[in-house]
C-alpha cells in the first residue's frame, strides 16, 4: 500500500514538472509516458511495480540506486560459483 501511494505522489509531482516544462529523470518521464497512454490508477501501479523491482534489486545487490555494475558482477559471481561447485 505504501509503495502504492509513494507511486501516486512520484507519479503526481511528475505530472506538475512536465506541465512546468521541467526536466524529469528517466524514471519520471517513463510514468508520465504510461499515464498518457493509459488510465492513471494503472499508471500508478506500474509505477509501484517498478519501485518495488528496483528497491528488491538495490537490497539484493547493496549497491545505491543507478549502479549498472552489480548485474555484470553477478553473473560473474555464479559463473565462478558454478566452476568452484
């Protein structure tokens, strides 16, 4: 539910800084782009989706937000993982 909301909020601020003509992060302009194309309570879960995805992946990997290296580091974790079993 939390997430549900915090979706709705982002989703909500991001709206206002399109209208602003502000620039939005790629996060923001991928909602606003769901929501213009579909109705904003799924929108807002997509969003929430999403959010989740990335808060299980920044807790897996405990890495901050926006780091491409920990996929790569992964596979190479198991490839070794599988070799050493």
């Amino acid at each position: 539910m939390l997430l549900t909301h915090g979706a709705r909020a982002c989703l909500r601020a991001a709206t206002l800084a399109a209208k602003a003509d502000r620039q939005l992060d790629a996060l923001r302009q991928w909602a606003v782009n769901i929501q213009a194309r579909t109705h904003h309570n799924k929108a807002a879960c997509a969003l929430a989706n999403k959010l989740a995805r990335i808060c299980y992946s920044v807790l897996r990997d405990a890495t901050a937000y926006g780091e491409p290296q920990p996929r790569l580091a992964r596979k190479a974790a198991r490839a070794s993982f599988a070799v050493a079993a």
